[in-house]
C-alpha cells in the first residue's frame, strides 16, 4: 500500500542555525513519503540558498517561499499550506523538532480510526523544560480529566464534543500541535489571517467542527529558552488582549457557519463573556479602571452574571481610593 504524502510546513525568520536543526529532524523521520515547505517570512537574508546546500545530498522533496516582509505567522501556515501537495500536513516551528518515529505514528493514527485531526505530546527542553514541562502535564491532564474521551489504546485518546467545553477554558500546547488533513484543513478555512495565537485559535476550531484525537507519546520536542510568546515573561493580561480577539473571531465564525449548532455557538458566546471579564481584570489589576469597566460591560452584554456588578462595585471603590 503506497504511504500518502505528508508535507511538513515551516514558517521561519532570522534563525537559519535553529531552522537547520529543525530541517535534520525532518531528515531522520522514519515515515517515507514527505515534503519540506519552508515559508521565509522576512529574514533580512533569503534562506533559500541555505536550504538547498544542505539539503543537497538528500532526496527530500522541498520548496522555499519568501515574504520580503512579514506577514505573521498564521499567513505563513495558510500560504504554506496552500504551496502543499500532501495528503496530510504538519505546522512545525522553526526552533523545534520531531522525534525520529513522530509523523509515522500519527499517520498511523489518523488512518485508523478515521481522525480528521491528531494532536500529540509535547516535550520541553532548553533551559525552562523543567518548569513548562510540570506545566504542560498539569494543562493536559485538567483538559483530559473533564472530557468523556474513549481510550482505544492506552497511549490514544478520541474526543466527543467534550474537548470544545474544555478547549474553550484552556488550550494547552499538546493541542497545539498535530498532524491534520488536508481535506479538514480547508473545511476550517485555515489559520485568520494576523491571529496572535493561531494554533490554538485553530485548535478550537477544530474541536468545534471535527473528529480529533490526541497521542500521548512525547512527539513533539518544544524549545523553551526564552524566545516566543509561551515561554517569555509578558504581562497576563497582553496575552489575555490576545485570547479575547481569537474569542471575538471564533463567536463571529461560529455564526457565520452552517456547520456550527446552536450549543456551540451558545458556548462560544460564554466563553467570549469570559475573556472580556478576565481581560477586564487584567486592566483592573494595570490600574486602568475606564478601560476595564468597557470591558466588563462587553462582558454583561455577551453573557450576563451576577459577579459583574460585584465586579463593577470593587471598581468603582477601587478607583475612588486610589484618586
């Protein structure tokens, strides 16, 4: 039986050392069918030169798209994914690397039990492995304790729609991360275009609309020294600024599409209400009290609780102290 092709797509920009490391993991994949599409979003010099030096002793199959200026990363994908022949595609960043067994083994998976998505473990390494490691594995067992999942095999997991409720509280980086079908890829409509947070933006679309899984094995080894928005030290609620766009995005498409029911647009819309009110206390917490109290009313009209006037009282005390 022919393997189906899978194409293994890299955004990258100004890390043509780390880019190499990330291509040799692709080198030794014990999977047979693939293809490299690097997207160059911007690098102040083409990589493309570089990518077909090192690659020139090897049969793998490769293509390098320039940006000459950056479009982000969520174009990056869309724009990689576009310039792809696989059957199956794989997002991977360039700073980290795939096991040698990795994409053999979600094939696997996603062939057998029809999967239009597979999600797999992740392993930290670099100088904060140890603590976004304990992290990691306390987010993914949270997700996993409150979802009715079906265990075919003790290192697999299938999800009902369960995994939306959940995803919709947290999107922990071990859902970030998988290998898709093409065929669900375009069904999404892709990443939204200068998205902060794409991968779990579009992990949340996935959930909404497909058949997901999640392999426990430790695919996946994520770098964490320091250099992207997971593993920086930013204020909560800039992030949390972030986490309310892709909630204001996904409550729009929800509604704009035949494929999502009543219950999920109705837990999208909650799940928006809560990201007012969690962005509305980061603002509180920044001492910006009229920015926060926009917030909490976008929050009362989304979905009202009681918690917010309590909220709204605390604020109003809170500024007439602190004047």
């Amino acid at each position: 039986m022919e393997n189906p092709l899978v194409s293994v797509i890299i955004s990258t920009k100004n890390r043509p050392t780390l880019l190499l490391q990330t291509i040799d993991s692709i080198l030794v994949q014990t999977y047979p069918s693939l293809e490299l599409v690097i997207i160059d979003d911007g690098s102040s010099q083409s990589v493309a030169p570089l990518v077909a030096e090192h690659l020139a002793q090897h049969h793998l199959k490769h293509n390098c798209i320039r940006h000459e200026v950056s479009q982000g990363l969520a174009i990056a994908r869309n724009v990689g994914a576009s310039h792809s022949a696989g059957q199956y595609l794989y997002f991977l960043d360039d700073d980290d690397l795939l096991v040698n067994s990795a994409l053999e083994v979600l094939v696997d998976i996603i062939q057998e039990y029809k999967l239009d998505c597979v999600f797999n473990n992740i392993e930290p390494f670099g100088q904060e492995a140890l603590i976004k490691a304990n992290e990691l594995e306390q987010a993914t067992n949270r997700v996993l304790a409150g979802v009715a999942a079906r265990k075919p095999r003790e290192d697999v997991y299938l999800f009902d729609s369960n995994l939306l409720k959940m995803l919709l509280l947290t999107v922990p980086t071990s859902f970030q991360k998988g290998l898709v079908t093409r065929d669900f890829w375009i069904q999404t409509g892709g990443m939204r275009p200068h998205s902060e947070l794409p991968d779990s933006e579009w992990a949340i679309k996935a959930a909404l609309l497909g058949k997901c899984g999640l392999v426990l094995q430790k695919l996946y080894r994520w770098r964490v020294d320091g250099q992207n928005i997971y593993s920086m030290k930013k204020d909560e609620y800039r992030i949390q600024y972030h986490v309310v766009a892709n909630m204001e995005a996904l409550v729009k498409y929800g509604s704009e599409s035949a494929q999502v029911g009543k219950e999920s647009r109705q837990l999208l819309k909650q799940a928006l209400a809560k990201s007012y009110y969690d962005l509305a206390w980061g603002y509180r917490e920044q001492a910006e009290y009229a920015k926060a109290f926009q917030t909490l009313l976008k929050a009362s009209s989304v979905n009202f609780k009681f918690r917010h006037i309590l909220f709204a009282m605390k604020l109003v005390l809170r500024a007439l102290t602190n004047k």
